[in-house]
C-alpha cells in the first residue's frame, strides 16, 4: 500500500489531490478499524433519560467495574480489548445483560426501559443469538428454558453465548445445577478441541475459538470440584485478613454453625443474601458465624455498603474480583455462592437460595441446642 504521501506525487490538481487524499484516508481508515483493538457499544433506550449502568468482563478486557453513563436515553461506551471478550451490563434494576464483543467490531442496543427483556442487540452473530434466544426465553416457563438452554448449547456448542448461558442457568442461579454445567462444559470442550486441532492442522489461528477454549478449560475443573464439596466434606485450611485487619481462619469457626458466602455491591440479589444473613447473626448471635467474600473490584463499595446496612461480621475483599485466593480454596465461583458448615466444621449443603438457607440455618442450630441440653 503507499502512503499517503506517495499518493499525492501522483495527483497533479489541488483537487484531485485533496479528493484523491481523502479517499486514501478513508480507505485506510476502514482497513484498519477490524484490527484496532477497539469496540463500541452504542445504545439508544426509550422511557430513559438519565442513567447509569455498569460493566465488567468474564476475562480480561478490563480490570474492576467500568459505567456507562446514558444521556437522553442515549449513551457510546468504547474499550479496547485484544480477544474477543463477554462483556456483562447491568442495569439499573438490577437485571443483567452479555454483550459479546470483538476488536473492530460496532453493537448496538435498542429498546424500552419498561421491557429491558425485548432488547435487541446487533452487530456481530453471537449478539444476535444472544437475542433471539432470549426472546424466545421469555415465552417459556423455567423448566422449559432449562431445556431450550441445553438444545442451544448442543446446537451452538463453539460459541461463547453457550458458555454465558451455561453460567447463568446451570452455575449462577440457586440452587446449582453442576452436574448439567459439567456435562454441557464437555460438549463444548469437546467441539472446541476439534476446532483447534483443524485449525492448527491448516496452521491457523482463530482468537474466538482460542479464548473461548481457553475460558471452558479454566471453568471445568473447577466446576467438578465444586461438585466434589459434598455433603460431610471437611472445609479445606485457610487463612486470610479482612477488611479490617483482623485474621480469619477455620480456627474461627471452631464449634459454631458457619456460612461462608459470596457477594458483590453491583449484584442486588448477593446484597438480599447478605442482609438475611444480618437477619440471622441478629437472631442467633455468636452461635452463628459468618464470613463473606466481597468481590468487588476494590474495598471503598464494600466498606460502605457493610457499614450502611450494619453487616458487623467478617467480609474479605481483596480486590482481585474472581482471582480472589480464598475463592479458588473454596471452590466457589458465583457471585451469589454460600457453604454451609455445622459446628463440626463439615459442608452441610451449598448454594442455597435465602428461603432454603434460613431453614438450614435454624435447623442446625435447634440440634445444636438440643445436644447441649441432654449433655448437662
């Protein structure tokens, strides 16, 4: 290609040497704008005139949470990412949103605040999906949308909205489907291996099929071994500092009936968790102790939020979101994760929902109770 310099040797008119400069820019402009590491959501919303949402990523586009600000029920959020990346929005009711970005590539969302689920969200193949699947969701009823979900990702099983919907349905919501996850995960590892084993043979790379691979083989294992907590299991050794300062370990635990759990200040239905557990610690007082794990992208939302909603019990927040160490101890991958111990210090069940948690709760403390009344 020769410059722009070159091009203008060749053009003898002032004109024609502006028009001639211009189409070389333009040219040039639109030869580069798939691989200038770059993407951008643009959105226009009705029925919203003001607002923020915020963003972070499933991989490594972005460190911490980001916002979007909307204006005139418009907004433009741009970021430069290597490798295609999810991308998760939520927004201000607290409902979720993947959007699946490439380098280069332009999305654009349209809809009505009131009906965030009739969303459309264009400008690459896995957003359509994305769409289509969704739309066709809010016409079934939960067990039906388990199904759809597993035809999907046999039916998709290279592409990375298989691996948001696993997550959301099978991982994310409570109580857990680990089981299916692994299974779906296989399917997907499988079709993906393939994939690159071809593609290496023909000495190619494709970035969406690399990360991709890359995100199934970091999940699966730690999926099975969530799956391996079971009931009567002993909670590995830890030992970490929080907030505060103050040491936690399984030492801390000894003889009391124990939840650790996971939270986020941007995630409402992990803030509902942890002000049943206030409810609880409230209720049983140092009989029950809990810890929970704040994976927010830095400590200052965490702080506030325990001291606004009087949440005085242990909270970790490292800042390292999903690479927090006592995490990766224990296995717990979901913002909306919790581990049940009885005064043993054995697993008693995980995962539970707030209704099922409170019961669990009360029920180990009542045998607790009645233990201690026959000893004396």
């Amino acid at each position: 290609m020769k410059s722009c310099n070159n091009l203008k040797k060749m053009i003898s008119t002032p004109i024609a040497q502006a028009m001639g400069c211009f189409v070389f820019c333009i040219f040039f402009l639109c030869s580069c704008s798939e691989n200038d590491g770059r993407f951008r959501i643009t959105g226009q919303f009705k029925h919203l005139n003001q607002a923020q949402f915020y963003v972070y990523s499933e991989g490594a586009a972005m460190n911490g949470i980001d916002t979007i600000k909307v204006q005139s029920g418009r907004f433009t959020y741009e970021k430069e990412v290597r490798t295609p990346q999810t991308m998760i929005l939520i927004f201000p009711n607290f409902t979720e949103q993947p959007v699946f970005v490439v380098p280069g590539k332009e999305i654009t969302m349209v809809g009505d605040a009131s009906h965030l689920k009739e969303m459309e969200i264009k400008g690459t193949e896995e957003n359509e999906l994305m769409t289509a699947f969704r739309l066709h969701a809010n016409t079934l009823t939960p067990p039906e949308t388990n199904e759809a979900v597993k035809r999907f990702v046999n039916e998709h099983p290279t592409s990375p909205v298989s691996l948001y919907l696993i997550r959301k349905y099978f991982i994310n919501t409570l109580p857990s489907d680990y089981a299916t996850a692994i299974l779906l995960l296989k399917k997907m590892k499988g079709e993906l291996d393939a994939c690159r084993k071809q593609l290496a043979s023909e000495k190619k790379e494709d970035l969406s099929v690399t990360t991709l691979s890359t995100a199934v083989n970091e999940l699966l294992p730690k999926i099975t071994g969530l799956k391996s907590l079971a009931k009567g299991t002993l909670l590995p050794s830890f030992g970490v500092k929080d907030i505060n300062g103050n040491r936690v370990n399984n030492v801390s635990m000894t003889n009391k009936v124990s939840i650790i759990s996971v939270w986020a200040s941007w995630y409402y239905s992990s803030e509902q968790v942890q002000r049943k557990l206030r409810y609880l610690k409230r209720e049983y007082g140092d009989r029950l102790y809990l810890l929970s794990v704040c994976i927010d992208a830095n400590d200052k939302e965490c702080r506030r939020f325990a001291a606004t909603d009087t949440l005085k019990w242990a909270h970790v927040c490292t800042g390292e979101m999903w690479e927090t160490p006592l995490l990766q101890i224990m296995g717990l991958q979901t913002v909306t994760s919790n581990i049940v111990l009885d005064s043993n210090g054995k697993v008693v069940a995980t995962n539970l929902n707030e209704k099922n948690l409170e019961g669990t709760v009360k029920r180990l403390l009542e045998t607790n109770k009645d233990k201690n009344t026959v000893k004396k």
